[in-house]
C-alpha cells in the first residue's frame, strides 16, 4: 500500500526543483527519479503511453525552441530569412535552450505522473485534505470564468459553493480514515444540507 500524502509530498518537491532549479543537472536527477518510481510502480502499458507522450512533447519543445529561438553566436547552419517562422540562423545556444526546455517539461511530468498512475482518485484527495479540495473547487470555477471570459458578480459565490464541495470531498475522506474529530463530521453535516438546499 502506498502512502499517498509521502507520495504527494515527493510529487511536489521534485516538482518544485525543476520548475525553480536553474541546473539542469538537477533536472537530469528529477528525471531519473520520475522515471524511477514511474516504472517500478506503475503497469507497463500505462508506463510506456506515458514516457512515449512526454519524449514527443520533450522533442517538440526542443525542436520549436530550437526553430524559433535564433539568438546566439556559434550558428550551426542558416535557412534563409524569407522563410517565415524558422529562417534565420540555428545556433548552438538555442539547441542548448531547446533541450532545457524539454528536459524541465519531461520532468515536470514525471515528476507528478506518479500522482495519476499509483493512485486512486479518491487518494489524491485524501492526501491533500479539505484545503485542497477547498482550493481546487474554487479556482477551478475562477480560471473557468477567467478563460471563458464569463466573469460576472456571481462568481465568487459560485467559487464557494464549488469550493464547499471540494472540502466536503476532503472531510468525507479525513472521516473514512478515521482521522476526522467531532467537528470536522458536523461540518460536512452542514456542508451535504446547504447543497441540499434547493431553491
């Protein structure tokens, strides 16, 4: 059995290393270990879709960085400036970039993919607790309104009754473990009549 809050705190720790480290050799080592626990853990199928999706996204973003950047001295070959996009000088430091950026996407991903693959839905939400349930509802109706561009004066109290529902998520699964006390029951008591409510 897998702890899922010890997992979530490795998925965000090496996720925090290699969206901040600024050496790629620490991103090379997130990798590894993303990489690690994704194929000792995770079914074979499930983990070859996976690693097959992040080398392509890893190889688009080093070939797109690598096309569109041209900034640097040592050119490694030319296309002519009439092409439009890619034309211009490919250079040494732009392919450099270019595979940074697909080195922190490659592991970026694995460093969360573990997430998806070792654990049950419901797991996740336990790991994290009422606070991230909260959160989750809450911002997923603001970055809904936000990219849609319905903003309007009911959205906040849209975001709580979405963000209710989340933390009664999170308590229904703090109660299942047993780890809930008195309060945190009555609250989800509170929380399942108001969605009840209907008007």
């Amino acid at each position: 059995m897998i702890n899922a809050r010890a997992l979530a705190g490795w998925s965000a720790a090496c996720l925090v290393v290699a969206l901040v480290a600024t050496n790629p050799v620490y991103r090379a080592l997130v990798l590894a270990a993303g990489l690690a626990v994704v194929l000792a853990g995770a079914e074979l199928a499930a983990s070859r879709r996976l690693l097959l999706g992040v080398g392509v996204a890893a190889f688009l973003a080093t070939l797109f960085s690598f096309s569109f950047s041209h900034l640097g001295a040592d050119v490694l070959f030319r296309l002519p400036d009439g092409v439009p996009g890619p034309g211009g000088p490919f250079t040494l430091e732009a392919l450099a970039f270019g595979a940074t950026a697909g080195l922190t996407l490659s592991a970026a991903v694995l460093s969360v993919a573990p997430l998806g693959l070792l654990l049950e839905p419901h797991q996740v939400v336990d790991a994290f607790g009422p606070s991230y349930g909260f959160l989750t509802g809450a911002f997923s109706l603001l970055v809904s309104a936000v990219a849609t561009g319905g903003v309007g004066p009911w959205v906040p109290y849209q975001m709580l009754a979405a963000g209710w529902v989340g933390a009664a998520a999170g308590l229904a699964g703090l109660w299942r473990a047993g780890r809930a006390g008195r309060a945190e029951l009555m609250a989800l008591a509170v929380v399942g009549a108001l969605m009840d409510i209907q008007g």
